[in-house]
C-alpha cells in the first residue's frame, strides 16, 4: 500500500516499476487505511489481514519468515 505520495498513482507506478514490484499496490490516500491498523508510522509497516478481516499479523520493520509464516497461517483459515 502505498501511503505518502498524497494518492499520487505517478509516484506509486514508477517506484513499482523501479523495484519491480509484482503485486498489487494500493493507494491510501489520507493515510486512513494505514492509521485505523496501524499504531507506527514505521515504514515498513507489513500487516496480514484473514479473510474475516481480522489482523492477524501487525508488524513495523521486515522480518520474511515472519510474515510467510502469517500469509501461510492465514490462507489455512
């Protein structure tokens, strides 16, 4: 989710493209998204969310085993 550009789609494709981001990249204009789950401005922020819409995963910073283990519990459920 792309949070600080001010809901400028420019800025998000070109970083996307520059870091050859293959996955979906949502604009958060306002930061509304980002503030109702988040509780840090840390960037990154990586939150997994289940098919209920429960945060399952809330973390600031990068861990990848961390997060593949929460995306891999959650597609379980």
């Amino acid at each position: 989710m792309n949070v600080w550009d001010d809901g400028d789609v420019g800025k998000a494709k070109a970083f996307a493209a520059r870091n050859k981001v293959t996955y979906l990249v949502l604009i958060d204009e306002g930061e509304k998204v980002f503030r109702a789950y988040t509780k840090s401005l840390r960037i990154p922020t990586n939150a997994v969310i289940n098919r209920d819409g429960e945060v399952v995963y809330l973390a600031a910073g990068f861990d990848e085993k961390g997060l593949r283990n929460a995306v891999e519990e959650a597609l379980k459920q």
